[in-house]
C-alpha cells in the first residue's frame, strides 16, 4: 500500500498536476465527497495501474465511515499532495 502511496505522489509531482479540481468536478455539494465510481474515475485519469485488491484497500481507507457508498477525496488528497 505504501508502493502505491509514492505511485500516485510521484505521478502527482512529476505531471505537476493540481487534483483537487478533478475531484471537485464531481462534488456538486461541495462536501469534499465523491461516489465510489467518481473516486475510481479520477484515480484512472492519473494512469498508475493498480490491482482491484489495492484499489479494494484504498477504497477502504478512504470510505467515508457513515456512508460507504462515498468516498473522502480531502483525506486521500492530504496524504499523496503534500507541499
């Protein structure tokens, strides 16, 4: 999971890519969550292949513990964007 992890930082840093937009377009509340099919979505734009059993952890990690149908992109953008 920590492989992943830096995956996505690198691909981030390295394409100097700004995600938090991607992940915005999707939040029409504005509520810094997404559909599990969003969150998917926005990951596949960023082109790190990963296994479904990572995918199944991230989407674990990140699932908001109220509803699991949404996911908290904040969270998943604070720990692979860091300054």
């Amino acid at each position: 999971m920590i492989e992943v992890m830096e995956a996505y930082r690198d691909a981030i840093k390295t394409r100097r890519l700004n995600i938090k937009p991607m992940f915005q377009d999707f939040d029409r509340t504005k509520c810094n969550h997404v559909t599990k099919t969003q969150f998917v979505r926005v990951l596949n734009l960023l082109k790190i292949d990963i296994s479904s059993e990572i995918l199944s952890l991230l989407l674990k990690k990140y699932m908001d513990k109220g509803n699991a149908d949404v996911v908290n992109y904040f969270e998943f953008i604070n720990d692979v964007d860091r300054p």
